[in-house]
C-alpha cells in the first residue's frame, strides 16, 4: 500500500529538483530486459486541494469580550465628555472676551482719530432658539450683543459695525459683577425708537432693551469719573466701572437669574474702564477649566 505522507514528502522535495534529477519510473511489462525509465515531475497541490488543517478560520469575539469592550468605552467616554464640554464652554468664553475688548478698543480709537464722540451699546433681548426666552418679552432674555455707534455732528448714530452677539451660551453680567449694567432701571432704554436698528433676527427686531455709554473725542468716556452715583440695591457709591461675561450656567442664589447672578463664576472674564482715560484692563482668573 502506497505511503500517502512519503507520496506528499516527495512532491515539495521535488518542487526545487530540475527536471534531469526526477526519479526514473519503472514501466513493467516492457519487452527488454532493461528497464525503460521515464521522467516524471511531480506537481504540487493546488491550492484549492490543501489539506483544511492547514488554513483554520480565525476566530471570532464572543459576547462576553464585545461587552467587556463597550463597558470599556462607556466608562472612557464618561470622563472625556464633561472635560470635552468645559473646554468648549471655556473656549467660547475666551471668543466673547475678545469680541468685548475689540469692542471698546475699536470704539476709543474711532472716537481719536475722527475727534467725535462714539457710543458704546449693549443689548439685552430673549432669543426664541433658546427654550425660556420669549422674543417679544425681552425681560426673559439676557445681554448677549453689542454695538458700536459713530455720533455724528447733527446728534444721529451711524453704526460703525453691525450688532455683534456673543458666542452661544455666553451672556454679560447684569447684577452686582458689572457696573455697566447694574444701572437704574431710567437709565435703561426699554422702547427703542425707529430710529435705532433692529436685531439681526426679525422675529426680535426692536424688541429690546439697551444700555449705553460713550467714549469722547479726547479718548475719555461720559462715565462718571469718581465711579457709581447709585446703582440697584447693594451697590456701593464710588465703584469703578466694569462688565463681566460668564456662561449661562452660572450658580445663582434664590430669585436671582443667570445673568444677575452676585456669584463670582468659576470661569468669568471681566473688562475695566478708566473713565477718565478711557484706558481698560482685563481679568480672567481661570481660562479653561
């Protein structure tokens, strides 16, 4: 009986034998007393006869594994997601920052080199993307957008610029964190006029109100120069002038919203105004966090 694993071992020994070294086949029943050989080369397998011990399927993952893997996953993700957040939040706080700063900085150097005055205006509106805020009740809203204004000889207002809204999530300060703001409610502009521009949003349009000061032609402002005549209740008479920008998650205190929340943020930005120079200074205790 022919040895089926020496049959196999000839054929890859074979595989790098030249043809004149094939073994010769005996050919019986030939005439001669002498053999008659004949060359025979072995073929190997095709690869489709392989034997299928040799290529086994790869192995799968069971149930146990995938889930091991999701936990995992899940648990990863559950730390990344809230530090992910604190950077947007952070970085959209940094944009309205500078959006602020570019603001007034634009404002003095416009009302040097034209020598007129130039107003600076904050808008406060409810924005009706946001759930909570009413568009026609801008009382439910925050101050979120501004405005710089070239006061021409006649008294008119030409805007320097369109409004500007700060990033999403980002509102300025109307409580006891910026002075600007924390005004008397006569020294707001609750009904604007024709006049004055409406928002970008039609659905809002003058519904708005606005709080205002001006930089002068000789680079000073038209804030009182020994800080705050009056203010809301716990103003102190004497403060210096400054508007905060923090985010809409601000911790407040009972009855209190969260643009006038009187908690200092984690994460806030605060602008200073020299009413006399009209020179600012910045504070950002925390970039991102």
């Amino acid at each position: 009986m022919y040895n089926v694993n020496a049959f196999r071992a000839n054929i890859h020994a074979t595989q790098s034998v030249p043809a004149s070294d094939f073994p010769k086949t005996k050919i019986v029943g030939y005439p001669s007393d002498e053999f008659a050989s004949v060359t025979c080369p072995m073929q190997p397998y095709p690869k489709s006869m392989k034997s299928s011990d040799s290529s086994a399927s790869p192995r799968a993952f069971s149930l146990v594994e995938l889930l091991v893997v999701i936990s995992i996953i899940a648990i990863i993700a559950g730390f990344a997601v809230p530090a992910v957040t604190t950077m947007i939040r952070g970085s959209q706080l940094t944009q309205g920052s500078q959006m602020l700063t570019d603001a007034f900085a634009l404002a003095r150097q416009t009302a040097l080199g034209r020598n007129r005055s130039v107003e600076v205006r904050f808008y406060k509106y409810g924005d009706p993307e946001i759930p909570g805020e009413q568009a026609r009740n801008p009382e439910t809203g925050f101050f979120r957008a501004m405005q710089v204004f070239e006061v021409l000889d006649n008294g008119a207002l030409l805007p320097s610029g369109p409004v500007q809204r700060l990033p999403i999530n980002v509102i300025m300060n109307e409580g006891g964190l910026s002075t600007l703001l924390d005004r008397k409610e006569e020294e707001f502009v609750t009904n604007p006029g024709p006049s004055d521009p409406e928002m970008p949003d039609a659905e809002i349009g003058r519904k708005y109100h606005y709080s205002a000061f001006r930089f002068l032609p000789d680079g000073s402002t038209d804030l009182a120069p020994n800080g705050t005549l009056n203010g809301r209740e716990g103003r102190p008479k004497g403060d210096s002038w400054y508007i905060t920008v923090h985010g809409t998650q601000s911790r407040t205190r009972d009855g209190e919203s969260a643009g006038a929340t009187s908690i200092l943020p984690e994460n806030y930005f605060t602008l200073q105004i020299d009413p006399i120079t009209g020179s600012t200074r910045s504070y950002r205790p925390t970039m991102i966090r």
